[in-house]
C-alpha cells in the first residue's frame, strides 16, 4: 500500500470543508487532520493552521492546484461555489 504524505497546511475550517467536498467530488482519496487538541482548547490552530491534506504523492498537484484556486478566491473575494474542474 502506498502511503499517505502531508500535502497542504489548511488556514481555517471553511477552507477544509470546501477542500474536503471538493476532493470527495473529484474522488481523490484523503484524509483531512485538524490540529484541534480539546486539552489545549484550540490553542495550536490559531497559530499552526486549522490542519493538513493527507493523500497519496500521486494526488499531490491536482490537490495543491485546488487549494491554490480556493485560496485565490478567497483573497479576491469571489463568491464561487468551488473551483473549475478538470482545468476547465
């Protein structure tokens, strides 16, 4: 089996839900890790990230150009339900 290897830091838990739906969309296989910890309430998301992207290296420039084009979005505030597919 292959193994999984970190991909992308997440900023907050928006950006990880608009990932993980598009993800699940396109049928990429991964794992979302939140660095939440309930012993520390939080703490380490406010300056580490909400989490990370894990998937296969295979999957790894289809992922980071997703959350390149969320990202984008969210800087020029646009309103678009989730970025184009399949380069379209």
């Amino acid at each position: 089996m292959d193994k999984l290897e970190k991909i992308a830091v997440l900023d907050n838990e928006v950006q990880a839900e608009l990932m993980d739906s598009v993800l699940s969309e396109r049928d990429i296989p991964h794992i979302m890790r939140s660095y939440h910890d309930s012993a520390l309430d939080g703490i380490y998301q406010a300056r580490g990230g909400w989490g990370h992207i894990e998937a296969l290296a295979s999957f790894r420039d289809e992922i980071l150009a997703v959350h390149a084009e969320i990202k984008r979005q969210a800087s020029s505030g646009t309103e678009s339900q989730s970025p184009p597919t399949d380069g379209q």
